[in-house]
C-alpha cells in the first residue's frame, strides 16, 4: 500500500501547484502529468535508452583523420 499524506493546494501565479513531500520525490527534472478521472497523475520522465539515443543523432559528413597503425607493445603482465 502507498503511502498517504493530506498537501496544501497554493496559487503560483496563475497556476495551480502542490509541494511534493521528501517522500514522494520524483527522480530528474521533469515529469509527465495526466489526469484519470478524478486523479492527478504525475510520473518522472524515463530516460531513453542509449540505443534510442543513438538513433535519433544525424550521421557525421566528416570523415575521420587517418591513423598510424603501429605495431603493439609487449606488456609484463
């Protein structure tokens, strides 16, 4: 069962806001809010993953500068 706790409504210029106790914390910086019915919903924003990242990047026109391929170094392991 969550937990429950009684919040003051407050006007923040023309908005509506609510402060959310330590408690009930949302990780990051923003949130997606919904309502159901009579319920306020807000979830934190999942982060993509670095694949959908990754998609999304536009490829690079420029090449990369070549590389002296130079021979491997003996290591005393």
């Amino acid at each position: 069962m969550f937990p429950e706790r009684h919040v003051k409504l407050f006007k923040n210029g023309r908005n509506q806001a609510v402060r959310i106790p330590r408690e009930f914390e949302l990780p990051g910086e923003d949130a997606v809010m919904r309502k159901e019915g009579d319920r306020l919903i807000i979830e934190p924003v999942k982060r993509k993953s670095l694949l959908a990242l990754l998609a999304e990047w536009e490829p690079l026109d420029e090449g990369l500068p070549e590389i002296e391929d130079l021979p491997a170094e003996d290591v005393n392991l």
